[in-house]
C-alpha cells in the first residue's frame, strides 16, 4: 500500500517534471525565434521549422498523442 | 465491475479518437488561413508591435503549462491542485484574448478593410481568439465540474479533452505567430 502510494507520488513528480523541461525548452526556442524574427526576418523557412519542431513537442509531451494507440484506458 | 471498467476503456479510446478526428479537420481551417497569408503576403508581413506579439505568446505558451499541470494533478487526484491550475490558465487564455483584441486590434495600423494584410491579420487572429475564447470556456465548463467532484483519478475524460484542445490552440498559435510577426519584412 505505502509502495503504490510512493510509485504514485513519483510518477506524478516526473509528470510534472516533464512538464516544465518542456515548458522550459519552448519558451527557449520562441525566445530565439523573436530574436531572429527580429534581425533576420528573411529566414522565414527556418523559423517556420523551429514552430514544427516546438509543435512536435507539445502534441507528443502535452497532447499525449501516444494515447490515441493504447487500449487501456491509460491515464485514467 | 470489471465490464463498467472495459466499457470505460472502449469509451474512452471512442472519444479519444473523435477528439482528434475534430482536430485535424479544425486543422484544414487554420492551415489554409496560413496558406492565404503565404499567397497574398509573400516575403512581407503586416507591421505589428512584436513585443506584444512575444508577450501574448508567452501566456499562452505558460497557459498550456498550466493546463498540462492541471490534468497530471487530476489524473493523481489531487483536485485543489487541478482546480487552481485550472484557473490560472483560464486567466493566461483571457488575458491572451484582452492582448489581442483589446490592444494588437487597436494599435494596428490597418482595419480589417485596408487591403490584403488588414484582411489577412484580422481573419487569422479572429478565427484563432474565437478558438481561445471556446477553449476558456470549455475549461470554465470542466472547472466548475471538478470543482462540484464530478471528477476523479480515475475518470476524468472532460479534462483530458479540455486539456488536448486548449493545447491543439496553442500548436495552432505558434504557426501563426511566426507567420504574422516574424516571417518576412514589414510592410
């Protein structure tokens, strides 16, 4: 009982953990894209990938897109 | 008991897949917005305050942290946490809202009539706030939800959806982003 209650509690810190890299990483990559957007707004392309590759980020981490696959019901 | 939980699961896996079936036909809308604005603008962009564009980013960027806050802590049972991650990002969504149709709309130096940027800005941040406000009232719907107990650890598929489509706004938000603010160069 005391060890699900901890596997519990751990699985919800590295949840949350996960959540704040991510959070973290695209705040990074969006700050960088201001700052190219700024003084090189030609590398319209390049930027357009960085949005991808953030867009990526958030449907895998914070969408949970692997979801769509399992039968279990997991997560709930 | 076992068969409820089964018919949970098969349900569950049902709404999932709806959910993102609406998505991705949602999608089309915003991809072919993004399509006029490459056709239409080209290598320019409409001159927009682009602190404020990375101001409203950024609280929609924090929002969806939240909400990813708020449904690990609803899968754990933790409601008080869900419940306050909830609200903090119905707040970011709204304040999301006041940046850009209360300010961005007012201090852009075009209207919605003055050739292709107007057209292009107003129909692109239209379509999207619209999208921002249904989302905060979805969560408001799901807060108010959690908050009379009608979710649990275990059954909480309001707030998975809730969750998914406020992030899906936020995916949607950062092409757009790049496309109105940075790409190009001002007119």
């Amino acid at each position: 009982m005391a060890d699900n209650k901890d596997q519990g509690a751990g699985s919800r810190r590295a949840e949350l953990g996960t959540g704040v890299w991510v959070f973290l990483m695209l705040g990074v990559l969006t700050f960088g894209e201001f700052i190219v957007g700024v003084i090189a707004s030609p590398w319209g392309s390049a930027l357009l990938l960085v949005a991808a590759f953030k867009a990526f980020f958030v449907i895998v981490y914070y969408m949970h897109v692997g979801r769509l696959f399992t039968t279990d019901g997991d997560g709930h | 008991m076992s068969s409820h939980v089964a018919s949970y699961a098969t349900k569950l896996a049902r709404n999932r897949l709806g959910l993102w079936l609406f998505l991705i036909s949602d999608s089309f809308l915003f991809v072919g917005l993004f399509v006029t604005r490459v056709v239409l603008l080209g290598a320019n962009r409409p001159d927009l305050n682009q602190i404020l564009g990375l101001v409203v980013t950024a609280m929609l960027l924090l929002s969806s942290f939240f909400m990813n806050r708020a449904e690990v802590e609803m899968a754990h049972g933790n409601r008080p946490a869900f419940l306050r991650n909830t609200f903090i990002t119905m707040v970011l969504g709204g304040l999301f809202l006041l940046g850009v149709v209360g300010v961005e709309w007012q201090l852009a130096p075009f209207g919605p009539g003055d050739g292709a940027q107007g057209a292009v800005f107003f129909a692109m941040t239209g379509f999207h706030a619209f999208h921002v406000l249904t989302g905060v009232m979805l969560l408001y719907i799901v807060w108010n939800n959690g908050r009379r107990g009608l979710f649990s650890a275990e059954q909480h598929w309001g707030v998975e959806a809730a969750a998914v489509y406020w992030h899906f706004v936020d995916v949607v938000w950062m092409f757009f982003y790049v496309g109105l603010y940075l790409m190009g160069s001002p007119v």
